[in-house]
C-alpha cells in the first residue's frame, strides 16, 4: 500500500495517477481533500500506518519534516521525498528516521500538466536496493533518471532550478526594459523564440496575454531559489531578490511565468527606486499570525521575526504549561520562517526570549542550544508576568541577517 501525503497542485494529480495505476492509495492533505479512488486519513500517522511506500509531495524543508515526524513511518517501510527541499534537509530526514526504514530522494522536473499527463522527470537519489524497490511506482510518473545515492537528486533538483529559474527573470527584465529603447516588446519575443532561449519564450509568451494558470507559482520559485542560490553574489540569488519582490506586491499564488507583468519590474534600471520596501513575510508551513501582524518583514537586508508562540492553526495553545514542548514548537516555526527566506539559525544576529517563570531557563536553553549549534547570537532572556494567551510560557523573537543578492 501507498501513502501519498500532500495533495496540492503537483500532489493531487500525481496520486490520481497511482490509483489509475491500479495501486492501493491511502492520502492525506492538510486540508482535507479527496481523490477518487483512494482512501483519506485523517492524519499522517493514519496514512502511514500499513503503508509500504510512503510518498512525501509539500510545500518546504519545514514542513516534510514535521509531516514526516508525524506520520511515523513503520519499520520496512519505504519512504520516498518528492519534494523540493535540497539535500541538507534530507541528510536531516535520514538521520531523524528510524534505521529500519528507507529513505529515497526523488524531486521531479515539471509542473501541473506533466504531473497529470504522467510526464515529468524524476531524479532519484539513494541506495540501489531502494531505488529498485520504489522504481516502479516512480514510473507511475514519467521518466526516472537515477542520480547517484541518497541526496543526489534534491542537488541535481536545485542545480537545474537554479538555472532555469534565472533564465525566466532574465527574459521578463529584458521584456520590461524593452520600450525604454524604443523597442517592441512582442518583436524582442519572436527575435529571441530563433535562439537558443526559443523555449523559455514560448512559456512565458502567454503571460502576457493575461494571467496564466498557476502550474509552478512564483512564491514556490522563490523559495527553490532560496534553497539554490549561492550565498555570494550570483545571478540565481538576484533572481530570487526580483520573486520575493513580485511575491511582496501579490503575485506569490500566481505562476512564474507571470514575472513578465510584474509591477516591480517596471522602470528596472535606472529608474528603480533608491531603496526596497519592506516585505511582510508570513509563509504557508506556520500556522497564520494570531493578531494584527505578519510572521516577519524582510527591510534593509534583515529578517524581522515577530515573536512566536506554540499555537496550532485553530489558535490553540501545544504542550499548555510545558516550556520544553513549546519551546520545540517555537523553534520548528522558527526554523520554517527563516527557511522560507533562505536563512538559517547560523543566520540569527540576535535572540530576544520572554518566560512567564525563570525557572524555565534550564529547560528552554537545552532546546534552544540543540536548535541553534555552533558560536550563539546576541540575546536577551527576560521574565513577564503573562503572555498574550492563557497556557503559553514562552516567547521567542529573532533578528536574521539576508543572503545578500
């Protein structure tokens, strides 16, 4: 039996496409969603409970380790990550997985149509004995390309990526500069559909007959970026800086293609504005803002982050009164937020925590130094009398520095 958690625009068509392959399918969604002929669980852990294979299709890092850690995967199961999270964070998923069950890396190249045509191309990282047992499922959909062992195919995912990626920004800058010299923008497309980027204008050339539907959107391109690009300066990591932009000004949800209309992009050059304007940040992997606030803001090449607190999506408080388990769920939240900005805790410039009770402090810091390895940031530990819900102890906030475009 198959467990396929994550059903969104590539998951939901690439489970249809299992079960036409006559395989027993149980799914599981976040939101609940249902696709014929499968079973729904109600949770990961449900899903996963009798599975042989169990097929990982989400959003980031963050959350196919907290899907995973709840689903709990039973020995001699097998576990196949399809998302695109990079190979640092499945090196993390293979040491937080029990030894008894496998683990395959095996990002696809493709979007929506593809998925559901059972067309694209999956890269595969792992051992031979694993990659034989799961080949044919993989099959289910489109080509395998075996890349080498466990991690390999999240690095050839975010190498290709980070050249195709760049290649689109770089068309929709050029299209946007276009009239600045008296040039037609639909003569530059069809000069350039005669060179080698003949491809890329021919996927892009519909978005600017009105939005495009959305098959990879822009705010998932953003966050592959995040993952690809080199912390030095390179043309991925400006590409990444010009979707965070588009993201910021609302095009997050549309397809990547839609970068050739961006707002953001006009005027690039010489009339750019002297300065950015702050980005409010607020990724899907965190449950939404509690209040009237966002999870971050991106300003002067720092990241913001408002203090988190350990509630669940409905607002509810995790592990009332018990700091370790909050202080767990802070750090997960933490951790997706910066992930989604292409931080790290090595990217942490300072830490600011409030407690309801000091006495806490031993327990808080032995989460914390777990989370945060290596030579520690500034900080500041302070006690309040209360928190701004009833049952939480611990608050912590933090200041990150940005990966320099």
């Amino acid at each position: 039996m198959i467990a396929f958690l994550g059903l969104g625009r590539m998951g939901a068509p690439m489970a249809r496409r299992l079960v036409a392959a006559g395989h027993k399918v149980t799914v599981w969604n976040r939101t609940a969603r249902e696709v014929p002929g499968a079973a729904v669980a109600a949770t990961a852990a449900e899903a996963a409970a009798e599975a042989d294979l169990v097929v990982t299709m989400l959003a980031d890092p963050p959350a196919v380790e907290q899907v995973l850690a709840a689903a709990r995967p039973r020995p001699g199961a097998l576990v196949v990550e399809m998302s695109t999270i990079g190979p640092e964070a499945v090196a993390r998923l293979r040491a937080a997985l029990p030894a008894a069950v496998g683990l395959v890396d095996a990002p696809v190249l493709g979007s929506v149509g593809p998925a559901a045509e059972g067309t694209l191309t999956v890269l595969a990282g792992g051992a031979p004995e694993d990659l034989a047992r799961c080949r044919p499922v993989l099959e289910v959909f489109g080509a395998v390309r075996e890349v080498g062992p466990l991690g390999a195919g999240a690095a050839m995912k975010l190498a290709v990526m980070g050249a195709l990626v760049p290649a689109q920004v770089l068309l929709a800058e050029s299209l946007a500069r276009a009239p600045e010299r008296g040039v037609d923008p639909a003569a530059l497309l069809e000069v350039l559909a005669g060179t080698p980027l003949g491809p890329v204008v021919e996927r892009v050339r519909p978005a600017l007959a009105g939005p495009p539907p959305a098959r990879y959107s822009i705010g998932l391109a953003a966050k592959d970026l995040a993952l690809a690009a080199h912390p030095a300066a390179t043309l991925a990591a400006a590409a990444r800086a010009r979707l965070d932009g588009a993201a910021a000004a609302g095009l997050a949800d549309a397809d990547l293609t839609a970068i050739v209309t961006s707002p953001t992009l006009r005027g690039a050059g010489r009339d750019a504005p002297a300065r950015e304007r702050p980005a409010r940040v607020n990724p899907a992997a965190v449950p939404a803002p509690a209040g009237l606030y966002s999870h971050a803001v991106r300003a002067g090449g720092l990241l913001f982050v408002s203090g988190q607190a350990a509630l669940d999506a409905d607002g509810r408080v995790i592990g009332e009164g018990d700091v370790t388990r909050q202080s767990e769920v802070v750090f997960d939240y933490l951790e997706a937020i910066l992930a989604d900005q292409g931080c790290d805790f090595g990217d942490v410039v300072t830490i600011k925590t409030f407690l309801t009770d000091m006495a806490d402090l031993p327990a808080y810091g032995a989460v914390r130094r777990r989370r945060v390895p290596g030579e520690p940031p500034s900080s500041t530990t302070v006690e309040v009398p209360r928190l701004f819900r009833p049952g939480l102890v611990i608050e912590v906030e933090v200041v990150a520095a940005l990966p320099r475009p």
